[in-house]
C-alpha cells in the first residue's frame, strides 16, 4: 500500500508539472508525436500492403502433374496420401479430361484437335496450410518423391518475392524506429535535464530534509513516461488522420484493378503497443537523465 | 549523544577547515557554537548532518559513527534531525503550510495527521493561522520561523542550526533564540552556531569556540 501511496504521489506530482506548463507539454507531445508517426505510419502501410498483395494474387497453390501412363489407381493413391497430409488445406483433382476441356474453352481447341490424342496428364491443384517459403519447398520435395508424380509445379516465387519484400519494409520500420525512438530518448532527456536545473533548489531543500534518491527521481520518471504516452497518443492520431485521409483514393485505385481495398489503421493491441513503446522510450530518457544529472550531489 | 574525536576536515588545495577538533555533547543540552567566519563552524554543523564527511576522526551520534555512513543511509540521519539553516531555504512557488509540510511529506506522513503536526508547528513558532501565506509576503524573521517550524514538524531529538539569526534585526533574533530556549526546555538537544556571543547569554547555554578550525574554547552550562 505504501508503495502505492509514493507512486500516486509521484505520478500526480508528474502530472502537476506537466499541466503547468502546457504549451511545453503539447510541443514536446507533437515533438514525439510526430517523431513516432512515421515508424508507426509504415507499419500500419506493411500490414495493408500486405493484406492487398494476398487478396490480389489469391492463395498460392501447388500443382502436381501425373505420369502420362497413370490409371485411377495412382490418381486414388496420391488422393489418399494428400488427405492424410497435415500440411494440406486443401486440394482438387483436375482429370486430363477436365484439363483438355478447360483448354478448349480457352481457345486452343484447333491445336489440341490437331494431336489427335490428350497430351495432359492428370494433375492436382494443392493449397498448403499456412504461407511460408519453407513449408512450400517442404511440400515441393516430398511431392516430387511420390510415385507417378511426374512434374511438381511451386508457384512459390511471388510469395518468396513477397515476403522479402515485406521483410525488407519491416526491417526499414523497425531501423526508422530505433532511429527516431533514439531522438525520442534524447528529447526526454534534454526535457528532465532542463526540469533539473529549474526544481534544482527543491531538490536541494528535499535532500537536506531527508528525501531519498528515489523519492526524488520517481516524479521524473512518471513525467518522462507521461510525455512519451502523450507523444505516442499524438502519433496515433496522426496515423488515423493519415488513414481517414488517403482511405478513400487508395480504394479508387484498387477498385481500377477490380480489387476491393480499404486501408484501415492500427487496431486496439497495435494502439496499446505504440503507446506503451512511446511511454517506455520516455521513461528510458528520464532515467538516463536522472542518472547523469542527480548523481552530481547537490548539497 | 554528538561525540567528535579528533575530527579534521581538509579540502583539496590544502585548506583545512576543522584541523582536529574533539568534543560531547549530552542529551538535551543546548549549545552554541560561535567563532568568527571561516572559523569552521558551518563545516561542523555539516558533518552531524553527513553533507560534509570528516578526512579523518570520527563523528558519533547516538553512538553510531556516520562518518563512513553509506549514501543510502544518510537521508534517515537527516530525518532524525532538524535542521535550520543561515538562508531560510524555502520553497517560494508553495504556501508556508506546504513549505512545513515537505519532511511529512517525505516521511510519508498520512495527510490528516500531517495537516495537525503543521497547524501545532506553526502555532510553536508563532505562525499559527498564516499556513496560507506565501512565503515572499513574509518577512525575514517571520521566513525563518517558517524554517524553524519545518525544522521541528517531525519531532526531532536534535536541532541544529547554522547562524539563524545572521539576517534579522536584535528583535527578530531575540524572539529565534527564545524559540530555541523553549524546544530545548521541551527535551531537544539544541546546537546553534553564532557570531553573537550576547545572543543565548541569558540562557546560560554551554558553549563551544572555535577559532581557525581548532577548539579554542569550551565551557559547560
């Protein structure tokens, strides 16, 4: 309960100094705010990129062609053995009957009446459970080793292309974060600074009448925590204007491409996880400052 | 209860401002200290309260030696006791109950009880119905009083104050030693350091001399 009470008090405290001056309250929140919006930004446009680039280019299946000479009892074997794949989530039988049809319908009905017999073999359409290049190379080369399986087709290069170029854009957020969360850093611990010098007497007077070194770092670390919350409510804000604001023509130009899009913005857990990073990055600033600045005893 | 034994106190450059000074002060007595300035008596009053550490001897209070006291341990001593300063020290951006309030408030105090211990305080100093006031619309005895009051608010069985009265007319100044006078009549150990050596006179107090870091004098009440 104790432990309670002092860090209510600090907490209001933190909370004192801060009202008090608002002006530089809302000029360091935009500061970090808008520092933050940009990591916060690109990570909201991966994961609606990403979510386009899926439903543009559909689920990534794998083809497996048959041996010419395979009968039903092949066709039924390799049934067998995909439904007992845990890997698969699905998969249809595309006979070479079906297959000459579809190519007929396509238009190459003179060329194909022109070879007198079906060249297609028959052939599976697979759709794996899950995304990852891994699991299709995997599938690819147990496929391949199945027998009457002539030709095993991986339409796994866009995922692959997808994925380093997701991972490219993660890892450019993620460099843009540190960077600018280190400017973050810096902001709070030239604001606690400046806030030491000024409460420097206070500090002076507290000590002399007993106080600990936590009793006096504890307002500041509630304060720099503070500032880097409101910084990082500042950066939603602007994340979800940016959203409102260019929702509208990105989903005109998807609609050119005969795709249904709406970008949408950071969900609750995402939300939560700026603002716990911003208020961290704060409190990460106050702490150093602190350090540095009351380790210099004072009295 | 305060033991110094052999207590030197030298700065870097060479110079020393307590050069070996020894002495004992006995529960509930009140002591002035006096000396010209630069005599070491400031440097002195720091060490019982750990913002000044000896270069060699020991300081005791209660027994206990703080001379090799760990920083942590420290803002407990100053807990213990009270302490007044040359300059009031207060806070100016809070209102004079406030100002008395902060060793409460560090203590943590619950607040009702605080808000009491602050009233009575007050009332001891002469203060009582002004913890509203701020402290700039004081005047300087009645600033210092403030400091006294912050100084007493926890009870402290010692009270220590540098040159109190340097800034205040002989009214003003008589009215603090009275002050002092009554808070040890009342069971506190009172050392107070002057320059005034008229100042306690008719108090009787036991007095300690100190003249370019050396004890030049002591006499017991």
């Amino acid at each position: 309960m104790n432990w309670l009470n002092v860090h209510a008090r600090a907490f209001a405290q933190a909370v004192t100094r801060l009202a008090s001056q608002p002006l530089g309250t809302l000029l360091s929140a935009m500061v970090v705010g808008i520092a933050l919006s940009l990591p916060a930004a690109g990570f909201v446009l991966l994961e609606n990129v990403a979510t386009l680039a899926r439903g543009v280019s559909g689920t990534p299946e794998i083809s497996l062609f048959l041996e010419q000479g395979a009968g039903v009892d092949d066709v039924g074997e390799i049934t067998r053995r995909l439904q007992q794949e845990a890997a698969v989530a699905s998969f249809r039988h595309v006979s070479r009957e079906e297959a000459l049809l579809q190519l007929e319908r396509g238009g190459l009905g003179d060329v194909l009446g022109g070879l007198g017999s079906n060249p297609l073999p028959d052939a599976f359409v697979v759709t794996p459970r899950g995304e990852s290049p891994e699991l299709y190379e995997r599938l690819h080369a147990l496929f391949s080793n199945w027998p009457a399986v002539e030709h095993v087709q991986l339409d796994s290069a866009w995922v692959q292309r997808l994925h380093a170029l997701l991972g490219l854009g993660k890892s450019a957020v993620l460099l843009l974060a540190g960077l600018l969360g280190f400017a973050l850093v810096i902001v709070t611990f030239n604001t606690i600074r400046l806030q030491i010098l000024t409460l420097r007497h206070e500090i002076d007077v507290s000590r002399l009448l007993g106080a600990t070194d936590p009793f006096i770092r504890r307002p500041f670390y509630w304060f720099g925590s503070l500032q880097g919350a409101l910084g990082g409510l500042v950066a939603l804000a602007t994340v979800w204007l940016s959203v409102e604001a260019l929702g509208p023509p990105a989903a005109s130009l998807a609609a050119t491409y005969g795709a249904v899009f709406s970008l949408s913005g950071p969900g609750l857990h995402e939300a939560l996880a700026i603002i716990a990073f911003a208020a961290f990055l704060g409190w990460l600033g106050s702490a150093i400052s602190v350090r540095r600045h009351l380790a210099e005893r004072l009295v | 209860m305060i033991n110094f034994e052999q207590v030197v106190k030298s700065y870097p450059g060479g110079y020393t401002a307590l050069a070996g000074v020894s002495f004992e002060i006995r529960h509930g007595e009140l002591v002035v200290l006096s000396g010209h300035s630069g005599a070491g008596k400031s440097t002195l009053l720091k060490m019982i309260a750990a913002i000044e550490r000896p270069s060699s001897g020991s300081v005791k209070i209660n027994g206990q030696d703080i001379s090799h006291l760990k920083p942590t341990a420290i803002p407990y001593l100053r807990r213990s006791l009270g302490l007044v300063l040359q300059e009031s020290r207060l806070l100016f951006d809070r209102s004079v109950a406030e100002n008395v309030m902060l060793p409460l408030v560090i203590t943590g105090h619950p607040p009702r009880d605080a808000a009491k211990r602050v009233v009575a305080a007050l009332e001891r100093v002469g203060l009582g119905g002004r913890d509203r006031e701020m402290p700039a619309g004081l005047s300087g005895g009645e600033q210092q009083r403030v400091a006294i009051a912050r100084a007493i608010v926890n009870r402290p069985s010692i009270l220590i104050a540098d040159e109190p009265t340097a800034h205040l007319d002989s009214a003003y100044a008589d009215e603090i030693a009275k002050l002092f006078k009554s808070f040890n009549e009342a069971g506190v150990t009172v050392l107070v350091s002057t320059h005034d050596d008229k100042l306690f006179a008719e108090y009787r107090p036991s007095r300690l001399v100190l003249g370019k870091g050396l004890l030049i004098g002591a006499a017991a009440s």
